[in-house]
C-alpha cells in the first residue's frame, strides 16, 4: 500500500460513517465487521469497540484497541506495511479501534502457515512443531520460508506480539502480507508467542539491520511521542529495549524459557 494510498485509508476510517454488518464468528473479543463510507470513498472495516473487550489476566483493562494503533504505528515506521491501517475512534458501541478490511487469496498461494502430515511439508518450508492431531497422528505445523513473513516475525519481536496465529497472517490477491490482532501486544515482560519460529536464531539481515536502526531512533522521536499516547511510558521504553536488544545480538530469538512460545490453537 502507497503512502497516498494509507492516507486516505486513515482519512476514510478516521471520518467514515460505520455500519455493522456483522460479528467477526472465530473472534475471541466483539470483532465487528464493517461497512464504512465517508464522501466518495468506501470501504470495509473491522471495529473492536472497548467495551467488547474480553478480560486477561496480564493486560490492563481497555487498552487493547490503543496497543492495536500502536503495532500499526510501529509498522508503518519499518516502512514494511504489514499491519493494514488502524485507527482509534468513536463508532456505534462506543471508543474502540478500526481497521481497514483485507481481501485475502484462498488457494494455495495464501497458505504461508499450516499444519499437515509430516510428509506434506513442503521442502520449502520450515518446520516448527511437531505434534499429534486429533486422532493421534502425527501433524506438523510449518510456515514458509518466505520474506514476507520474515519481516513480520522481526515485527512481532519488537511488538513483542503475544498472539501470532495462522490465521492472524493475510495475504492479499496483489501477493501483499499483512498481520492482524495485536491487542496483546506491547507487554513490558517477554510474551512473544508466535507460529514463525522457523527463523530463530537466525542472524539478521543487512536489510532487518537498518530498518531496525531506523526504528531505534524513531522510537526516541516521533514514533515515541506517538506511542506514549497509546501504550504506557514503560511499555514504549521496553520496546525500545526490544529493538536494541535485536541490534546487539544480531539474530532473531529463540523462544523464552517457561512461556507457552506457540499460541493454542495455532489458528
Ligand atoms: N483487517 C482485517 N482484514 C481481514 N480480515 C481480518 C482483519 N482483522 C481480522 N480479520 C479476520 O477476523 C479474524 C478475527 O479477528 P481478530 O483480529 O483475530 O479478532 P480477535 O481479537 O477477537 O481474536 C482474524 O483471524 C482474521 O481472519
Ligand atoms: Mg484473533
């Protein structure tokens, strides 16, 4: 997505009138879907109103849809335009976040995370679990070894993204990916949870180098004065942390000891 082309994505969802067209079934918070008009622009959305928020037990209270904005603002400063654009807003159920809708392929080329039998791995996919299905058979949950998805892993490290499912990851007709749900993201202690494994302990790329970079002194300036407005002051310092820690070592993590590193279900 052009820069243009976000700007007036964000003057659509900031201004737009919003119509419910329905709740979002495999969603675990009120996930509403849709219709959002505003001039001669239209579009489809997804609004997380507050006050549908379900509970945790290791994040405050209502700040889900600010940690929303704050992962697309963080994603917009890596110029990698992984989240779609998101705002936060008044809509029909009061204060929450909105996010422009993502068409997404369903054949083959939109499957870049799965589990299968373990002879169905593609050889060109890294493997990161093997585990039993349902029945006691062997499964194997995989992801492919592809750029796109590499980036959003170094995404989801600075994030610190405590939720990233399969069907978190989207893939547009256009070949674009792009990563949603991100309201249990930005905890100060470790919480990385995630099905990209496949690359740990990689070293990073020149490229991750100076986007990394980048991020660091965004992070002391402008991208800082925005995210103070919408994570906590100790929240945005721990990022801060995250990505300097990725500088010095040089290489995407393995998972931490004693944390649960894959989200159940993986999807
Ligand atoms: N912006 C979006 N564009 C397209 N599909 C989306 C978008 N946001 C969410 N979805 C779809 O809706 C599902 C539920 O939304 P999600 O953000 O995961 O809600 P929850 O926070 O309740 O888990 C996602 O798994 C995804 O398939
Ligand atoms: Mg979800």
């Amino acid at each position: 997505m052009s820069d243009l082309e976000v700007g007036s994505a964000l003057e659509l969802l900031l201004h737009g009138e919003i119509v419910v067209e329905g709740r979002l079934v495999d969603a675990s918070n009120a996930t509403l879907f849709c219709e959002i008009g505003h001039g001669t622009m239209s579009g489809r959305c997804v609004y997380k109103p507050v006050a549908g928020e379900r509970p945790l037990w290791d994040f405050p209270d209502g700040t889900l849809a600010g940690r929303e904005v704050a992962a697309f603002a963080v994603s917009e400063a890596t110029g990698w335009g992984i989240v779609p654009p998101t705002v936060l807003r008044e809509g029909p159920f009061g204060p929450g976040m909105v996010q422009l809708w993502i068409d997404t392929v369903d054949d083959d080329a939109g499957t870049l995370v799965d589990v299968m039998a373990p002879a169905a791995l593609p050889d060109t996919w890294l493997r990161v679990l093997d585990a039993l299905g349902s029945d006691g058979e062997p499964v194997v949950l995989g992801h492919a070894d592809d750029e796109r998805l590499r980036r959003m892993t170094v995404l989801d490290v600075v994030l610190n993204n405590a939720d990233r499912k399969g069907g978190h990851v989207l893939v547009e007709p256009g070949g674009a990916v792009h990563g949603v749900d991100h309201g249990v993201s930005f905890h100060a202690e470790p919480k990385l949870r995630t099905v990209l494994w496949g690359w740990a302990g990689e070293p990073l790329t020149l490229t991750e180098v100076t986007v990394l970079e980048a991020l660091r002194d965004d992070l002391l300036g402008a991208l800082g004065t925005t995210l103070v407005e919408l994570v906590s002051r100790h929240e945005v310092l721990a990022c801060r942390r995250r990505v300097d820690r990725l500088l010095h070592e040089s290489r995407l993590p393995y998972p931490t000891e004693g944390w649960p590193a894959i989200p159940w279900p993986p999807f």
